[in-house]
C-alpha cells in the first residue's frame, strides 16, 4: 500500500468513527483536497530499471545482479 492509499484510508476510517458533525466536515473537505493532490510520479530503479512508485521501488528485490 503506497503512503497515498494509507493516508486516504486513514481519512475515511476517520470519518466514520468521528461524532462531531464539525469533524467530519473537516475530514470531507480533506478527502476533497486529496483527490485533489497530483498523482504520484513513477520512478525506474537504477539497477534494475524496474519502474514503479518510489516507496515500492526502496524496498523492491532487483532481479538484476
């Protein structure tokens, strides 16, 4: 899962937990303004070339010695 989708699931189970109507006004407005945000730019492993997102691409196997 990629630090975008922990944050956007982060916000909407904060959503559904949350009691005070105010709260959850703020909790929308910040789901809006993350479908807002510009997507994620891919990048190539430099050993490899396998291309992905960069918390994937830190932590992948490179099949390439």
């Amino acid at each position: 899962m990629t630090a975008r989708e922990r944050l956007r699931m982060h916000l909407a189970q904060a959503l559904t937990r949350a009691d005070s109507p105010d709260v959850r006004e703020h909790i929308r407005a910040a789901l809006c303004e993350w479908e807002n945000l510009p997507p994620t730019p891919l990048v190539e492993c430099p050993v490899c070339g396998r291309i992905g997102f960069p918390e994937r691409i830190v932590c992948h196997d490179c099949d390439a010695e």
